[in-house]
C-alpha cells in the first residue's frame, strides 16, 4: 500500500516533503501530488492548519528536515 501512496519520482530528498503550491517550482510540478494533499486534508510541509492532518515529514522530523538543503522550497532566480 505505501508503494501506492509515493510514486517512483519524488519532488524532493525525503519523498514526506511537499510544499503548497507557488511555494517551489519543483513541488509545482508535482501537481496530482499537490492535490492529493488537499483532497486528504493532510497539511503541506511547514503548515499547521487546523482540521488536516500533519504533514508527514513535519510530524517525523519536527524542525529538522530542511536542514538538508535538497528539502527546502526552490524558487529560480531567489
């Protein structure tokens, strides 16, 4: 079933990351991923809204997945 949940390509190094869309070009283009996320209520990496779940990645490693660079939001030109 997890095999399912993540495709072979991820957006970023810790395939729990996913940022909201206009956040990271890379992310951008992942969007049925971006979707699925809303559609399962499950917040986006460094969301806490209230009434989704946690995003996985903050709820495995809380304040420490981006510090691995190949984590963080990518924007060109920034």
């Amino acid at each position: 079933m997890a095999d399912e949940m993540y495709p072979e390509v991820m957006p970023h190094c810790d395939p729990r990351v996913l940022h909201a869309p206009g956040e990271c070009n890379i992310c951008d283009t992942f969007t049925e991923l971006q979707e699925a996320r809303k559609k399962m209520m499950i917040n986006f990496t460094g969301y806490k809204e209230k009434g989704f779940g946690p995003c996985p990645a903050d709820a495995i490693r809380p304040g420490i997945h981006h510090l691995w660079p190949g984590n963080r939001p990518w924007r060109a030109g920034k």
